[in-house]
C-alpha cells in the first residue's frame, strides 16, 4: 500500500449530505470525523492537502420535502445547508471548502462533463416505458411512487425498494401504484434516457480494483467484487424532473441529470471553486483522491464515479475508499423520520464545548468494517473512565504539581532510571503506531494508541509517586516531572487530530505553539526553566441525571412514533366472499431455516405445510433469528404463485402482524395443531 509521502498532494473527498435535514452522529461518525483527522494529520506533516466537501441540493428526496412543507426545493437546500456548514464548523471538520450543488460553478461543470462524454460517444441513448402522472402532467421518479410489494405484500413500498423486506423493485413490479404527487393511478408512457454502460467498464473496473487495489477495506473491495461479479448493467444518468442540471442536449427538455451523475462532479466543481489551480488535484499523476463515504455510496465511488472519470479521460481515479459502515443508536437503525437520531446542533446545546467528546467516542467506536452502536451510556462511561479519568487526571496532575514545586517552570531532569528510560523509550514507539494507522486509516487502532501515551503517562505518574518523596529526593522529583512534562507536551501535539479543542487548551497550559507531526516523539519539547500556564480541566464529569435526559429523548420519541403508528390504517377495498374464500390458508411448521446470502431482511425457510415440505421467503431476518424459529407453528397462504426472490422460489407466505414500531410477530395457533390445518 503506497502510504501519503508517495505522492505530492492528496485531495480528500467527504460524502454529500442530502440538504433536507439536518446531521447527526451517523454522518459524523461514517464520514466526516475520519476524514476531519485524516486531512489534519496530514496538514500537520506540512504536506499539500486539500478537503472538499458539499450539500447535495439535487434529488428527489429534496423536492419530496419541498412538497410536504409547501414551499419550494430553493427554500428547503437554503435552509438545510446553513444548518449543516454549520454543524461542521462547529464540531472542527476542517473543509477547505464546503460548497453545494446549486452554485453556478457546478451546474456549469456537471454540465459540461455530460456534454464531454456525450460527444465522445460515451452513453447509449434508449427509449423506455416510465410511469406517468396524467394530473401532475409528469412523469415521475421512483420515489413519486408507492404501491404493494409484490414479494412481501407491504403497503407503500417505494418505486425502487420495499423497505419492509428490503427487496429492490421496479416501479412497474408495484401492485396497485398511485402517484404521490395527485394520489392517481399512473399511466405507463414511453421516454429517452441516456445511459452510462456500466458493463463497458467492467474489465478495467475487474483489474484496477479486483487486482490493483486489494489492500481497500474488506467492506469495500468485498462489495465492489460482489457488483463486478453479477455483471454491470448500463445506468440512466437523466431523469424526467424540474429539479436539477438541465440535460445539455437538444431533446432533452424537461430532464436533469441524475442526481448520483451530479453529485460526485460536486467534488471537482468545489475544488475550482477554492482554487484557480484545481487541475494539479484532479489531473496530476503525483496526486491522489481519498474519499471518505459511507457504505451506501461505494458503488457510486468505486465503479460508477471512476467509469464516468475514466470515460472523460483526463482525471486521476481515488487511490482509496475507506468506507465505513453504518451506526446505529441504542440498538435500533438511525431514522431521520423517526426521529431517531442525535441531531448535532442539538448535541452542542445539551453538551456545550464538549465537541471533543463526541469526536473521541465517535473515533474510538466507528463502525470501520461491521455496523456499529452508540449509547449513552458508552458515552458517558468513555467519558468518565478515559478523558477524565487518564487522559485528563494525568496532564492536570502534571501540571498542578509542576506549579506547586517549581512555581510553573519546567525542572532539571536528573539521572535516569531504568523505569524512566522504559517509559521514555516508549514515546516514539506509541507515535510510530499512530502514524500506521492512520496511513491505513485505522482510526479506532490510532485513538487507542494515542490514548496509549495518555495511559503510559497516567502510569508513570502513579508509580513514582513524587508527592511522597518530594521532601526526601527532590532531585528524584525533578526527574520524574520534566518526564511527566515532556510526555504531557507529546499528548498535545498526538491529540491534535483527534481532538483539536483539546490539544489547544493543553498547548495553551504549557505555553507552547506551533508544533508539528514530527515534533512527535522528542522528549526535550519544553526546555529547562520553559515556564506554563495556570491548570485548566479538560474534561469534566457527565452524571447519570444528564445522561437520562437524552434517554428520555429518545423514549418519547419511540412513543410518538408508536402512537402514529397505532393509529389504525383505513380499511382496504371490500373483496367478495369468492376472492376471499380462494384463499388457502393453513397452519404450517417451520422445520429449517437459514439466512439469504448478501440480505439483511430475508430467511429461507422450509416449512411443513401438511400438504408438502415447501420453501418460502420472508423479510423477517431482522426479528427472528434462524435457530430460533425451528418448530414455530405459523400461518401460511399455501396457493400463492410461486415467485422468484433473490434466485430462490418462495411457495407462498407467511403472515405476520406488524406492531405499531414495526416489529414482526407470527399470527399462529394459540395451542398445537396438526400442519395442514385449515384457516377460515
């Protein structure tokens, strides 16, 4: 792997968070904290960084909110981006720009990179069918549409995904769509499209991931090779909407550009927006492109933004993706409508100036390879047991006592022990695996080694014991705190990417500035007779009372949402005696099941049936586990046509009732009954 000095500049890229709401601690922890401490390592190293980030202002997910609220998209990205610019300001992500994809520099840019590959011949032009609304006089997205699934028989899937079961649809697989806009039942209407071939790129996307780049993250090279493998298809890089960058081609009235074709062109518009000579971070050999994504957004940034940079020809492609997963919140998935979330600009009115807390449990509990979960109380206990505890009990004991025996000026160190060269040996060593892990952006290994230092000097502190000895070996006492010292003036500077409100405070209290990466390590960074300032905490205790505040939070929004979701959904169309009496309904024994490779909603299931052993679907993954469920009695449709999901026949359903926060119980026999029994 070729680490940061192999190159001469890096430009880091941070994910584009959608403008129609506002960040909370997922983005922080996925995106944003990782590459906010990336870029500042390599700032202190001297080396030519720049970070570029934005709100993504395009899409249907805005004009959705547009529509809701009653006002226009302009109105929703206008006041989404102030609070999220924000947000990162306020919690230290230091971008070089944050921009946004309504500026003039962008739509100027992604339309002249479409026009770039359209006239080298680059996309292939096809005539679909999409759904229309005949009212709205539109055609509409696939989130302009809701309908019943047709694997799960779910209400109000969406016109790309179920999220009941997670399957993935086309709009036209929907039963029964109507149109979010009016409410009507859409019309199918022929359209033109234009489409990047995916599949043109496979055999370079094959060997500059699959062979060039295996030392990626394992998320990420795993599921770049699980989309190779498939075998790409072509993708629309328009769409038929009133919202975004006009399609630049004579016939393309009433489309813009997809909203993921636009978004990562948002990285290169926002670097010429920071610079005139944005050409040497996007098309100089001796340039790399980190981008910092969540796993959501790898196949964007691994196969389809490097198609589309390659199919224009003159740009470098990402030297790494160092995705990370997702983070969930007190055991259940974050959920910006059910608002179920830490909302940052929240986070600072509740825990004013305690930015740096978040960032450490954020850094040392990332979701790196596997999803992740925050709670209050990890929060507070990291708090408590690590900041407080060792790495702020150790540098204002140092400095206390340096203000009590020397009147604030750093001692002459004496002869050293065996002890004070151990730990003194151990200073570099603990730099030099910071300095690894973040080359391999290994974030949660750097914090644990930089809080390493803190406890070596924790240790140190404790065992020496100067407030014992101090008024028989005073000459001892100097030694063990210039030690102390030189360890405290090393934290300052290990800390500073991590948390940098921090490493301020604590180079105010000793009296230094200035300092760079490669003052890591030197064990004479405050001189003899080198005077600090007065003791400041640098963290301070969080009671249980503050934290059960945010848990009340959270409660009362579980039980806002249990109470909209208990209101009883209306009654469907009545249906005739005769259609309900086709239905065979039996009760059934589940007698094996296993997990559906590559889902998370899905289990195979064998089911006795009484008739016959059969196999069936079901998005029930997320509630039950598969050894759990052997032997269950449920109630399954046994005339249902089979149906393909995932490469597996499924030979009926399984009914389920879904409890007001969504959560799955078998509709079964109160007492053991014969499989086969007859349900009516």
């Amino acid at each position: 792997m070729k680490q940061s000095k192999d190159f001469k500049r890096t430009l880091i890229t941070t994910a584009l968070p959608y403008a129609n709401g506002p960040v909370h601690i997922g983005h922080l922890a996925g995106v944003y904290v990782p590459a906010d401490i990336y870029a500042r390592y390599l700032r202190m190293q001297g080396r030519d960084v720049v970070m570029v980030g934005g709100s993504d202002e395009h899409g249907v997910p805005i004009t959705l909110k547009a529509k809701n609220e009653g006002v226009t998209p302009q109105d929703v990205v206008d006041k989404f981006h102030g609070i999220i610019k924000e947000a990162f300001e306020d919690f230290g992500i230091t971008f070089d720009v944050y921009s946004r994809t309504t500026t003039d520099i962008h739509k100027k840019t992604a339309s002249d990179f479409f026009k770039t590959l359209y006239d080298k011949g680059e996309f292939v032009e096809k005539v679909t069918e999409q759904y229309y609304d005949e009212e709205a006089k539109q055609f509409l997205a696939d989130r302009y549409i809701t309908g019943t699934c047709p694997s799960c028989k779910s209400e109000g899937a969406y016109g790309d995904q179920c999220e009941s079961c997670g399957t993935s649809l086309n709009a036209t697989d929907l039963i029964n769509p109507k149109s979010v806009i009016s409410g009507s039942k859409p019309v199918i209407k022929e359209t033109k499209h234009w489409y990047l071939p995916l599949d043109k790129h496979e055999p370079f996307l094959k060997k500059w991931i699959l062979e060039d780049h295996k030392e990626w993250k394992s998320n990420v090279y795993g599921q770049c090779k699980s989309w190779i493998d498939l075998g790409l298809q072509p993708r629309a890089v328009s769409r038929d909407l009133d919202w975004g960058v006009p399609v630049p081609v004579d016939g393309a009235e009433g489309k813009v550009l997809y909203v993921w074709f636009d978004a990562p062109i948002g990285y290169i518009s926002a670097t010429k927006e920071l610079t005139p000579d944005w050409e040497k971070y996007w098309k100089s050999d001796d340039s790399r492109m980190i981008h910092f994504i969540g796993k959501d957004n790898i196949v964007f940034h691994c196969i389809v933004f490097p198609s589309m940079l390659k199919a224009e020809g003159s740009y470098i492609l990402p030297e790494n993706v160092p995705a990370n997963e997702f983070l969930n919140l007190e055991g259940d998935k974050i959920s910006t409508s059910r608002n179920w979330a830490v909302w940052l600009h929240e986070y600072l009115v509740d825990f004013k100036d305690k930015q740096d807390v978040l960032r450490y449990v954020l850094a040392a509990n990332a979701p790196e390879t596997k999803d992740n979960d925050f709670t209050w109380k990890d929060f507070q206990t990291r708090n408590n047991s690590e900041l407080v505890a060792i790495l702020g009990n150790f540098v204002n004991r140092a400095v206390v006592l340096t203000h009590k025996y020397y009147d604030g000026k750093v001692p002459a160190a004496g002869t050293y022990t065996d002890y004070d060269k151990e730990a003194l040996a151990e200073i570099p060593q603990i730099v030099e695996r910071v300095e690894a892990a973040l080359e391999g952006f290994k974030f949660r290994e750097a914090i644990r080694e930089m809080m390493n230092l803190a406890r070596l000097g924790n240790k140190y502190l404790a065992d020496s014991e100067p407030w014992k000895i101090q008024k028989t070996d005073a000459e001892r006492v100097q030694t063990i705190m210039s030690i102390c010292l030189q360890i405290t003036a090393n934290l300052s500077v290990l800390i500073e990417p991590f948390l940098p409100f921090t490493a301020k405070k604590m180079q105010g209290m000793i009296n230094l500035s200035g300092l760079v990466w490669s003052d890591c390590g030197k064990l004479d960074l405050l001189k003899e007779g080198h005077e600090i300032n007065e003791p400041e905490l640098l963290f301070d205790k969080i009671e249980d009372e503050t934290i059960q505040i945010q848990l009340d939070k959270l409660e009362q929004a579980k039980k806002a949402n249990e109470a909209a979701a208990a209101i009883a959904t209306p009654a469907k169309e009545n249906v005739s005696f005769d259609d309900f009496s086709k239905m065979d309904i039996r009760v059934g024994t589940i007698l094996e099941a296993e997990k559906v490779k590559k889902t998370k909603k899905l289990l195979k299931l064998t089911v006795d049936t009484g008739i016959d052993q059969r196999t069936v679907v079901s998005g029930i993954a997320e509630f039950f586990k598969p050894e759990d469920i052997i032997g269950q009695q449920v109630s399954i449709l046994v005339n249902l046509a089979p149906r393909i999901i995932k490469g597996i026949e499924s030979q009926g359903m399984i009914l389920m009732a879904e409890g007001a926060c969504g959560e799955l119980t078998f509709v079964s026999p109160a007492k053991s009954v014969k499989p086969g029994s007859e349900i009516g």
